[in-house]
C-alpha cells in the first residue's frame, strides 16, 4: 500500500489515541483501531511476524524485510501508542482519581458510537451473528464485574499478565488496562515506568510480545474464515463493556495495600440519583456527546481512502 507522510502521519495520531485509550482502565485501544479503519491491517501486521519473514532479512536484505513487515506503518503506529500510553498512564490515574465521573463519562459516549459503528460493517443479522453477538456480550459484562486480585510483584506473573492484557488490547470493547487491574499487577507497572525500573519494564514487554504473536494469527484466522461473525462478537465485546465505563459507581469492597494506600475492589453501577456525592450530572451528559461525538470524527477519518 503506497502512503505519503502524511498517511502516516494519520497513522500516529491513531496511535496516539489508541495509547490513551488503553491507559484507561475499561476502554480498548483495539476499538479506537477499529472505528478508525486500521484494524485489520494492524492485525495481518503483527501476524505475519514470523520465521519467513527473518529469512527475508537474511537473503533480501533490510529494504525488503522493512517491506514485507510493513516497516512504515508499525514505526508510525507504534511510535504513537507508546508516547501516550506513557505521558497518559499519568494524567489517566490522576483524574480517575480526582475526577471519576468526568472521564468516564467521556469514555461512556464513545463507546456508545464504538457499538453503532463496528455493528453496521456486520452484512448479516443471522442468527450464528446473533449467537456470537450475545456471547461477546457476556464475556465482556463478566469481566466488568470481576473482583481485582491482589498486587504481584513476581517476574512470572508480570510476564502472564503482559501476555494476557495485551491479548485485551487489540480487542474492541475488552481493556487490557482494566485486565490488569483485575489481575492485580496495573499498579505494579504504573510504579515500574514511574520508576524507569527496566527489569520489570522488560519482563511485561516480553510477556505482551509473545502474546500479542500469538493472539493475533487467532484473530487473523476469524477474519479470514468468520468474518460476519467475528464482527458479531466483537460488537457484544464493545457492548458488554458498557457496565465497566459507566461514570456512576458505588464502592462495596476496598483494598489496602502495604504503604496504607486504599484503592476499590468491587464496584457497582448505579444511577446517576443514587450516587454518594456530587453526580456532576450537567458536565458528564455533555462529555458524552462529545466522546460520541469523536468516535465520529475517528470514523470518518478512518473511511478515507489513504
């Protein structure tokens, strides 16, 4: 695919809202790739990271491996997650802390339009969609509602965790940050690029490469075989994802951890009535028109042909 500069330049901004979107603890990267029209290049990308590709190197040379591994466009994308996944993580912790409602509201009108948008690409209503649809939805809601585990300092479970959340990453509706929050280790790599400790740093990032290679030949295989269908669960993805972004929340449990500091455990959603304190309720109603209203933005950007 022929791309000028400013293709790629695109590219990173993409990038660059992918990363915040996963330093949000309940919104995927993987739905900002969608709606903005990269996801499938994204996932035949890192699927086609494999042995061949490195005989390529050796006998081809550097400029047909570049080529081949679609160089350009991982360097522009991947540029851009890990700059705001980095400088965001930060401002992410700091207005879930201070201002909850407000950035959950946001992130709940986005995902509202994330569901319209990666459903109308669906052909089919069938009833196999259907199926899927109702599935992707439960397993979604399922995870909203998992309780978070305790903190693991542990290499091994670093390593795990990477693999795991990073599997939640690349699929719309299912957040990797919020999967590490339930496994217990978010605060452990927040703490760990706080503290530039490279020896945790690196254990995650190995963890999330073999992870993400392996993952992605999945997804690559659905689109390939499944694709209505694929689509069908990955719209019940988005939309079972809708409990966790709710901006109204009631704490049941909270967690202590060493140094004193307390953190929820268990959440509940409820109305924006019933809501302990200041439910903010003009403010969040027009912070989710305007997430609505960006993932519109995103999409025609994302439906222009490069």
């Amino acid at each position: 695919m022929q791309r000028r500069f400013k293709n790629y330049s695109i590219i990173t901004l993409k990038g660059l809202a992918m990363g915040a979107a996963d330093a949000i603890p309940g919104v995927s990267g993987g739905t900002i790739a969608f709606i903005s029209g990269i996801y499938e290049e994204l996932i035949a990308t890192i699927s086609n990271i494999k042995p061949s590709l490195f005989k390529t190197l050796l006998n081809k040379g550097l400029k047909a491996f570049w080529y081949e591994a679609n160089g350009n466009f991982v360097l522009a994308l991947l540029s851009g997650i890990i700059i705001s996944y980095i400088s965001f993580m930060k401002l992410a912790k700091y207005l879930l802390e201070n201002e909850p409602v407000l950035i959950w509201s946001f992130f709940f009108g986005l995902i509202i339009a994330s569901i319209y948008f990666v459903g109308k690409q669906i052909t089919k209503w069938n009833f196999s969609a259907i199926i899927a649809f109702l599935i992707g939805t439960s397993i979604a809601f399922y995870v909203s509602i998992l309780p978070t585990m305790a903190t693991n300092d542990s290499a091994w479970f670093l390593f795990f965790a990477g693999a795991i959340a990073i599997c939640a990453m690349i699929l719309p509706g299912i957040s990797g940050s919020f999967i590490l929050i339930v496994l217990g280790a978010y605060k452990t790599l927040s703490d760990a690029i706080h503290d530039i400790d490279l020896k945790k740093i690196i254990v995650f990032v190995l963890g999330a490469i073999i992870g993400l290679l392996s993952f992605s030949h999945v997804l690559k295989w659905l689109f390939k075989h499944y694709h209505n269908i694929t689509l069908a669960l990955l719209t019940g993805f988005i939309f079972g994802s809708l409990n966790k972004v709710w901006p109204w929340k009631k704490t049941l449990t909270w967690h202590t951890d060493s140094k004193g500091i307390r953190s929820p455990l268990l959440q509940e959603s409820v109305s924006p009535l019933a809501f302990e304190g200041d439910n903010k309720l003009v403010f969040a109603v027009i912070l989710v028109i305007i997430g609505f209203l960006t993932i519109f933005i995103l999409e025609k950007v994302g439906s222009k042909k490069q």
